[in-house]
C-alpha cells in the first residue's frame, strides 16, 4: 500500500532540493496536497493484475445477441499513466480493446476501469498493453483480445530531445491484428 506520510515527508523533501523553503505561504500545504494527488494517481500501484480481475470479475453470460462471433470494441479510452524510468507523465492517451467473447460479455465500463487502473502505476507504454491484455484475457477467457495503446512522453517531449511524437504499442492473442482498430 501507498504510504502517505512517507509520500508528504517526500514532497517536503523535494521543495528543499530545489531551493525553495516548505513553510513558505504558499507551500505550507503542497506536501499534504501533493500525498494526496498521487494517492489517486498511482491508485493501480496497490493492486496486481489478478487482483484487477477479481475486482472487475463481473460479466454477462451470452445470449441470442452475444454470440461467440460478434467483436466487441471499445476505443479512445482517455488515460495518463507515469513513465517508470523518469517519472514523466505519460499524457494524451487512448486505449484500445477488441475482443470476441468466449461464453460471457464484460460491460464496458469496466474495460475502461482497467485501463485506468492499471495505468495508475509506474509503467511503461508497453507494459499497460499486456496488463490489459493479461487482465481482459483474465476475465472473459476470451481467445482473441487485442490492445492498442497510443500516447505522449514528456520524458521525449520535454527534456532531452524535446520533440512531441506519439508513440503506439500493440498486444493481441488469438485472430485478432491491429487492423482490427482502423
């Protein structure tokens, strides 16, 4: 679990490195403020993958309208997510998931659940593609998910290279391309 005193200390910590004085008007409250911003930002750091399909393990059984070959696809699920590496907000991200039920239908609420939870950790682009994939794959039992994932670095885009660009990461299993998305 997240500790937030340790995380206040921390903020407080960071005013000092970078000059600045923790008591002063208008900080005396950032440290408090900043714990409890990432508390709900990383909220996904308290939870693994199999814990998410615990969590979101709520799913329809099939009927005459949900057959095994209808596609499901939801798209364009707004997250943001930090890169592990700097600790650079990941930023103007969208998530895709395509998958043909197996049996049982997930709401879509709870794919986009998903892709926000575990998004709310330190990660990397790559890595939120096959925690989704892992975890939708978890619940439906599906045989074909795919997972597209676009988004901006401020890690790329602003220090070093200082150069906005998208970048674009893909997982699938089973029939499923990246065409499925176009």
């Amino acid at each position: 679990m997240i500790d937030e005193l340790k995380l206040e200390h921390a903020f407080k910590e960071i005013i000092e490195a970078l000059g600045d004085d923790p008591k002063r008007e208008g900080l005396i409250d950032t440290p408090k403020r900043a714990a409890a911003m990432y508390l709900e930002m990383f909220q996904g750091m308290n939870y693994t993958n199999d814990e998410l399909i615990e969590m979101f393990n709520k799913t329809f059984d099939e009927d005459y309208l949900t057959d095994s070959k209808n596609l499901v696809i939801i798209k364009d699920i707004d997250i943001f997510s930090f890169c592990e590496h700097h600790i650079a907000m990941m930023y103007d991200m969208t998530v895709d998931i395509a998958y043909i039920p197996n049996g049982k239908v997930i709401g879509l609420s709870k794919l986009a659940r998903i892709a926000d939870m575990v998004s709310k950790r330190l990660q990397l682009q790559e890595r939120i593609t096959s925690d989704c994939l892992y975890v939708v794959k978890g619940i439906t039992n599906s045989c074909d998910i795919a997972v597209r994932v676009r988004g901006s670095h401020s890690c790329v885009s602003a220090r070093g290279i200082k150069k906005k660009s998208i970048t674009e990461t893909f997982s699938s299993i089973g029939s499923l391309t990246k065409e499925v998305f176009n």
